[in-house]
C-alpha cells in the first residue's frame, strides 16, 4: 500500500496539492483517451481541475491498477 502512495507521490512531482497540472498525468489521462463534454479526444494541455476529477472518479480502478504497475516498477529499479 505504501509502494502504491509513494508512487502516486512521485507520478505527481511537485504538483501534489494539484494533480491536475502534473505532465505525467495529463499525458497518461490522453493516452487512456479522456473526452471533454462534447465526446471529442482532449489534449494534454487541454484537462482541467474539473476534467481530472471526473476522469479519476469514472476510471478510479483503471488508475489503481496503474498506480500499482508504477509501484512494481519502483520496486524492480
């Protein structure tokens, strides 16, 4: 569990109080294929505060297991 935190930590760098402005995160939130409010793709530069929260809240396991593939590959390195 705490591999799991320290990873989410780390993906977020220094934008731990806001997630939302962390690059490694908006690129994976657009790589899973986020959509805005009209169902078109959006882009990295694109996701806001409202976005990521809507996108973590709907896709909440998808992100768990990331964050647990980001923690095995800490431990790995």
């Amino acid at each position: 569990m705490w591999r799991i935190i320290a990873a989410a930590v780390r993906l977020a760098g220094p934008h731990l109080l806001a997630p939302w402005r962390s690059p490694v995160l908006r690129w994976r939130m657009e790589t899973y294929g986020v959509l805005d409010a009209a169902g078109r793709p959006m882009t990295a530069q694109a996701i806001t505060a409202k976005d990521f929260f809507r996108f973590a809240g709907s896709n909440r396991l998808a992100l768990w297991r990331f964050l647990r593939w980001a923690a095995v590959l800490e431990q790995v390195a």
